[in-house]
C-alpha cells in the first residue's frame, strides 16, 4: 500500500506566519493523462510539465531527458546497472518514491539553467551523483514525482590529482572505483592512497555529503573533504573556503567562465576560508548541488599489513570495546575498524538456506555452529595497521596483546585464512583503499534480497555497545529476522551499523522490516542515540527525534531552507526539512 496523506488536514509547517497564496503541497499521486509521467510532481498541472520539459530538453538535448511514463514499468536493476528513477531496495509501495523524469546535465551552466527552470515552473528537484545510495533510498526523491538529476551521466571527470599536495578534485559521477583506476592507470598509488567504503561503485561526492566512511586513516570522508563548488538552488554558483579567493597567479583568463576557472592555490589544502564556514550545510541537506570537491588523499605510508582478531563469545563484545577505545583515541589504531557481528560474515560466505532451514532468526547455538563451520568468532574484528614495518610492528604487539587477554582471542593475518572469497582478503583491499563489490553478497542472506542500513552512534564503550546490541538484536527477533550488524570505530565514537535483509517479493517481509527500523529509531531514542543518516521514509521520524528546546534546529533549518529556497524545489523534504510550502504533517510516511 502506497503512503497517502489525510485530505482534510491543512496545517501548514509552523513556519512564519506569512500568508501562503496557494493551498500547501501534499501527497496526492497524481498520474498523468497517456504520454505523461507515472507521477506529476505535486500542485504541478500537465500543460505546466510539459512546457517544463520541452525547455529541458531544449537545454540538455532529447537524450538526457527521460520520461518516467504511466505505464512505465520500474526495473530495478541491480547494483552494477542501478535504476534511476525509484528505490530498487523498495520499503514502501515501489510505486510510491517515484520520479516524473529524470534529466542529465552536461556541465555546470546547465545545472544552473537547471535550476532556473525548476524555479520558474515551480518543480521539485532531486540531485544524486551516481544514485546508488544503497540501503538510503537509492536514486529515488523524497517526493514523489520530483524529477531527478542526474549529475553523474556526463559530469564525471578527474579534474584534478596533486600529489603533492595529496588531494583530489572531483566531479559528482566520480566513482571510487573511477579514481582508483585513475590512480593506478598513472602509477600514483605508489604515491598516494584513495579512502573507500565497502562498494567501490558509489561517488566519492554522494558518499562525502551524505557523511559516509570509509576504512583507512582517511575514513572520515566528510573530515576529508575540502573545498567545493556548489550550485544554490537559485541558479547562483559558489565556491567555498579558500575557493572564493580568485588566484591571480593561477590564470588571469577572461574568457573563463567562472566554473572553469583555475580554484585557488590553497582552495584544496585549507577547508575554512574566512568567516562563517559554509560547506556543513551542503551535507545532508537541500541546500545546493555540488558539482566540484576537492577530497584528500592519504599519502602512500610506505607498509600495510591487515589483520583479523576472532572473539569467541557474544558476550566478549563488552571487553573488545573497553579495549578499543584508548587504543583508537591514542591512535595505536590507526584506521577505522569494525567490529562485525558473526552473521554479517557469514553472509558474505553464503545465504541462510546454506546453514539452516529454519525460518526463525538463528539461536545462540545455531550461530556458535556457524562460527565454529567458519573457524570466525561470534565477533570478528578487521583492522590494520600503517607505516614502515618497526613502527607496524610496534603497533601490532600493543593491539595484539590487548586483545589477547581476551580469553580464546584469536590472531589472523590474511595468508593464515585460505577460504574462498576470504572476508580478511576482502577487508584487506578495502583497508588500503581498493574498492570491490564483494561486500553486496551479504545481501542475499534471504531470496530476493534488498536491504536497509540502521545506523545509531554510539560511545565506545563496553556498556554502551552491549546495551545497544541487546536492544536492537531483541527487536529483531520480535520482527522474526536475524540480527546482522557491524560496530564501525570512528576517533571518539561509533556508527553502529544494523542491516535489516528483507525480501523484496514479499510483502510481509517488507513490513516486518519497516515495523522494525520504525520501531529501533524510537527504541534508540529513548536511549538518547540518534541515526547519522537513512532511508527516505524514516527521514522525518528520525528528524523529530533532533528536538531539543522545542525543536530548536529544526526551526533554524526551516529558516535557512525558506531563505535559499523560497520556491522550495531543491529537494523538498530531505533529512525531514521541509519548505513552507508543504503541509509537512501529511506528508510523513505511515506505518502500515
Ligand atoms: P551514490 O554516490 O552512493 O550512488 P547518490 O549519488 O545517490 O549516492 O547520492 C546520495 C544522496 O546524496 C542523494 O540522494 C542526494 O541527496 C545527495 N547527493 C548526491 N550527490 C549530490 C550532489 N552532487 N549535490 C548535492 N547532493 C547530492
């Protein structure tokens, strides 16, 4: 069943309280007549889309603009070839986060014009680089019939590697993937190392605005960042930090436009500038559509060696954090490790069917089975450590003692472990910056599997781990699935990561998972733990968890939102923030 709105509520946001001169926006699903889109964006009349298309397609070319038509049926491709228009990972009804068309710019003045037409037509806008965004919504907007923009199709390019300065500047369809072959293509990996996530396929822009990690020293790739150039939802173009100081000895070209003219010497090494720091409210936000960033590199270290410490009982969860946390502060450990949950491994190995027939979440003793089938423990722990070897060495005999007087703690280096597809092989590509796609197979735990990410931060902490894990795995059995989970160690917290597996084929299986992130966001907040990032439909529930001194940020955002955007058609409702004209109660997405 698709999220509807109650008709007969028409509160506008709380927003000022300046007169509106229409009737709020809310959801309404409205299809157009044959040769239409599935879904008109909202208060939105054919004759005006059409004429809002046809100026598109005038401007970007025929082919960069694709109608999502009525009788469109949405193919969801997988994550190789991603579609691009919905959510292939569908919680809701997949016919409800659906775009009207998307359209493809070829450079910076068309995002621009872009912006200009939306404006002028009054149309929701949805930017994604690639529109992977797996587990958080994929390339589908917040409001149905929104047209998304694909920035990724044409402006994918390196514009810039400086070794010496060890950074990189980047367009949005710059994939990890991309820049590590541009890296080794060149021979520069010998010189300096790119940070990626788990799926190498996602952008290095998408990934850092969304606030996404990594696993090096470098995996912070918000704190990575720096310098970028952002179109504002007006049509104006920015730079940010040291980018707004034109470069006179860089080029005095006149005939530049602004977007290609040379950034600053230091745009890509200073992230501030001067006064009030802008590029936060580019994160997570509709506030602008970045379309450069600079990103830093780490500098070859010189040695790298991956490990693996196995941790035989549940319980020794409690330890290992105790463990962790002054060793991650003092920086013994290096990178960002994780500390992954036995079925999060055993996924990637093979699907439930291979270990069990039951259909019930899997006992204790059922997962101490698989573990001991795995030669793993009920915890594994990945890290690695950096530099020439007597410093490895060093640091490897501090972690290695500490996590020893774990009692059956167990110590691996990837040539001990000889399975197949080795989760340690794996990990260790990943520690050092090479992206794959191996990490996807956890996703065929079930038939038909899709998933979404549960993401609390929490202290690192044995009591704060242990209390979190019980309360999230207990849910999970009450919604009948399995816990599958990771702790991913940030410098003084961590982004504990729950992958809720569902069928996408099956309804049931569908709500149980919507019951249960629904019900965790609320669990977590009694707690007084928050999400760093999801999924378009819990984006406003987990916005009103933020609510201190009555809403107090929220209040703020709206503010900033209703100034750079008046119109409110850059990205309507992300990250729970809505523009005043949208009757923001109807549009929350309902439980089923
Ligand atoms: P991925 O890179 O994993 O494929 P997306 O490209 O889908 O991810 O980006 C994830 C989300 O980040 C988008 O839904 C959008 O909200 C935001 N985003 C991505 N790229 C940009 C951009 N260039 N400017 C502004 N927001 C962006």
């Amino acid at each position: 069943m698709a999220p509807h709105a109650n008709e007969t509520s028409s509160n506008n946001n709380g927003h000022d309280a300046t007169p509106q001169p229409q009737q709020p926006h809310r959801p309404s699903q409205r299809a157009s007549a044959k040769g239409g889109p599935k879904i008109l964006p909202p208060g939105c009349s054919e004759e005006n889309f059409t004429s809002f298309l046809d100026a598109a397609r005038k401007l970007v070319e025929d082919d960069n603009v694709f109608l999502i038509e009525l009788d469109h049926n949405l193919i969801d491709g997988d994550y190789m070839q991603p579609c691009k228009g919905h959510d292939m990972h569908a919680i809701v009804d997949r016919e409800y986060f659906v775009a009207s068309a998307t359209v493809s710019p070829r450079d910076v003045p068309e995002v621009q014009e872009l912006m200009r037409l939306c404006n002028k037509h009054e149309i929701p806008v949805w930017p994604f680089s690639i529109g992977r965004n797996t587990g958080y919504g994929g390339a589908a907007p917040r409001v149905p019939g929104s047209v998304c923009m694909d920035l990724g199709k044409h402006m994918n390019k390196v514009l810039d590697v400086n070794v010496e300065g060890a950074y990189a500047l980047v367009e949005p369809g710059v994939t990890f993937f991309d820049l590590h072959e541009y890296l080794e293509e060149r021979n520069l990996r010998e010189k300096v190392w790119l940070d990626v996530p788990d799926l190498g396929g996602g952008s290095i822009i998408g990934n850092a605005v969304e606030r996404g990690v990594g696993y090096t020293p470098y995996g912070d790739h918000w704190m990575m960042h720096c310098g970028m150039e952002v179109v504002l939802p007006n049509g104006d173009l920015i730079r940010t930090g040291m980018g707004a100081l034109p470069d006179p000895t860089v080029s005095k070209d006149p005939n530049l436009r602004p977007d290609q003219q040379p950034g600053n010497r230091c745009w890509q090494l200073f992230n501030y500038g001067f006064g009030p720091y802008n590029d936060g409210i580019f994160t997570q936000s509709s506030l602008g559509i970045v379309v450069k960033m600079g990103i830093w590199l780490m500098p070859n270290p010189g040695g790298y060696q991956a490990y693996m410490i196995t941790l035989p009982r549940d319980e020794d969860l409690h330890a290992a954090m105790d463990i962790i946390r002054p060793l991650r502060m003092q920086m013994v450990l290096q990178n960002v490790p994780t500390l992954r949950h036995i079925l999060l491994d055993a996924a990637v190995y093979g699907n439930k069917k291979s270990y069990s027939s039951s259909d019930k979440p899997l006992t204790d003793e059922e997962l101490d089975e698989i573990a001991k089938k795995l030669d793993l423990g009920r915890w594994n722990f990945y890290g690695a450590v950096y530099g020439p070897e007597p410093i490895r060495n060093v640091l490897l005999s501090v972690i290695k003692q500490s996590f020893l007087s774990i009692p059956g703690a167990r110590f691996w280096l990837p040539e001990d472990r000889k399975e197949p597809n080795s989760v340690l092989h794996t990990r260790s590509n990943t520690l050092q910056g090479i992206p794959s796609v191996d990490e996807l197979k956890w996703v065929d735990w079930l038939p038909n599997g899709a998933h979404l990410f549960f993401s609390p931060i929490t202290k690192i902490s044995g009591d704060d781990a242990m209390l979190q894990y019980s309360v999230t795995k207990k849910r999970c059995v009450e919604a009948g699935l399995d816990f599958i989970g990771t702790f991913v160690v940030g410098m003084r917290e961590m982004h504990h990561i729950v992958c809720i597996v569902f069928n996408r084929e099956d309804h049931e299986s569908k709500k149980k998972a919507h019951w249960l992130i629904r019900t965790l966001i609320q669990d977590c907040a009694e707690h007084g733990w928050g999400e760093y990032r999801t999924h378009l439909a819990l984006m406003d529930q987990i916005a009103k968890t933020y609510n201190f001194n009555d809403n107090a940020q929220m209040k703020l955002n709206e503010r900033i939102k209703d100034a750079l955007d008046p119109k409110g058609v850059l990205a309507p409702g992300k990250n729970g923030i809505w523009p005043k004209g949208y009757d923001k109660e109807a549009w929350a997405i309902p439980s089923e």
